[in-house]
C-alpha cells in the first residue's frame, strides 16, 4: 500500500507506468482513486506515467474527525502528492469534485500543469447552475445515514446513480450498473466523512479566477447531467481562455462508466 505522508494527512496512491509524461487523475465525491484504474492502465500502455489517489476521507487516506475542510485544502494535498513522487510538472485530470480540485489547481499553481481535462465538473458559486430539487433529494438520502445492511445500501447507491444517468444508460446497461454500485460500496466513506466533503464542495466558488487559468483546457461534460447540468461545463469552457469543449450526447453524470470509448479517446487524444 503506497502511502505519502504529507503535513497533517495521509494520501493513499497508486501509480502506473514507469517513465513519460505524468498525468494526474483526481476522483469525485465520496469516490476512491481505484475507479480510475481502467484509465490508468489505459494511459500507462500508451507511454504517460499515471497517477491515481484517494482524497481525504475516502479509501484509505486520513479521516477529518470533527474536522472541516476547503476544495483548496484538498488541492493541497494533490500538490504535496506529485512533490512526493517527485513530479514538477502534469497534466491534470479532474471529474465532479474531482474537477472543482483541478479547476483549484490550476489557477494556484500554474507552472505545476501543462494540460487540464475537466469532467462533469462546475465552477461554484453563483455562476453555477444547480441541479434540480429532486436530485438534491437523492443526494441528501445518500448521506443521510450509515446503513447497517449491505443491500439497504445498494438500495440507496443504486437509485443515486440511476438518477444522474443519461435516461437511456439504465435501461440498456443495467448490469454496469449493478457492478459499479457494488465496487464503490467497498471501501466507502462514512457519512460524515462524506458530509465533509460536501460542505467543502457547497462553499467552492472559482468562478472570478477561471480567467488566470493558461494550461490548455478541454472540458468534457454530458448534455444529459443532471447532478452537475451542461450549461456548467459552458460557462467552464467560456470563463478559461482558449478552452475546448466536448459534448457527450446523451450521456449523464458518470462519465467514464456511460462513455468509457469517447472518454478515453478524448483524454488520450489532448493528453498526447
């Protein structure tokens, strides 16, 4: 189990490749860095030198008990990682939260990222468009409690993705789905962990600095999204000078899992 032990909190790693262009992946809420793993290898066999982490409070890095913490604290920890492995410069890779963390990244520290690939993401704030009162719904009935039976969680995992799906994602996919629900389920968050992660996510606003961002951006975003709506990855793509930005049609909130071809040919494509 590869640890680094930053100041103040610990970040579980892992890593593919052993030489080239290193690329960083940051994973959404609640999510561990292992839902990245077919990506990763994907990105190693074509020469980069990947980078996969669990944020704090999710998988195996350190816990915040009684604690609260800002989407900036959290790109802190992103930054102390790539000083541990020794990495000076990356490309950068960020979904949902995951996105708000490098959206952060890049503005603080440009000279660190030479590319930017935002997923599903959105910039905070007033600027953003919010979801619908009824996903809002869903999201509060997933932290509202720790479950103490396996299938009352699949239960309430389950109805959480089928609700930020493309409409016809289910339908056609219905094991995906099952087996994605039953791979986050291990090694999940607590709930207060998760509530962190929420609140820190609730008071991200980046929307002003969009414009200091100079790493060449694509944004990727899924015109049928309705935890985290379209018009989000528009204003991104607008507010960051020289930013491209891809639609998926048809394609809700899990990204990578809805459009795993069209996801990885765009990031190897920019990447590259």
């Amino acid at each position: 189990m590869a640890i680094a032990r930053l100041s103040g909190v610990d970040i579980h790693y892992d890593t593919f490749g052993e030489s080239g262009p290193a690329v960083l992946l940051v994973m959404g809420l609640g999510s561990r860095g292992d839902n990245w793993t077919p990506i990763s290898r994907a990105l190693a066999g074509r020469g980069f030198r990947v980078i996969q982490f669990d944020n704090r409070d999710v998988g195996r890095s350190s816990r915040f008990p009684g604690g609260s913490y800002e989407i900036a604290d959290m790109a802190a920890d992103a930054v102390g990682l790539l000083d541990h492995l020794g990495a000076r410069e990356a490309r950068l890779v960020g979904i949902s939260m995951g996105g708000m963390i490098a959206q952060e990244l890049a503005a603080s520290f440009p000279e660190r990222f030479s590319r930017l690939v935002l997923l599903a993401t959105w910039p905070g704030g007033d600027l953003a468009r919010k979801p619908e009162s009824p996903i809002l719904a869903e999201l509060a009935a997933l932290a509202r409690g720790e479950e103490e039976d396996r299938a009352a969680a699949e239960a309430r995992l389950g109805a959480f993705y089928r609700a930020i799906t493309g409409p016809a994602f289910v339908q056609k996919n219905p094991e995906l789905l099952d087996m994605a629900v039953a791979f986050a389920l291990e090694g999940a968050p607590e709930v207060e962990g998760l509530m962190r992660q929420i609140r820190a996510i609730s008071r991200f606003a980046i929307g002003d600095r969009l414009g200091e961002i100079r790493a060449p951006t694509l944004v990727l975003h899924g015109d049928a999204d309705p935890l985290i709506p379209y018009e989000n990855g528009e204003i991104i793509a607008r507010r960051i000078p020289g930013a491209r930005l891809c639609t998926l049609r048809g394609v809700g909130h899990l990204v990578p899992l809805e459009a795993p071809l069209a996801t990885f040919g765009a990031l190897l494509d920019f990447l590259s």
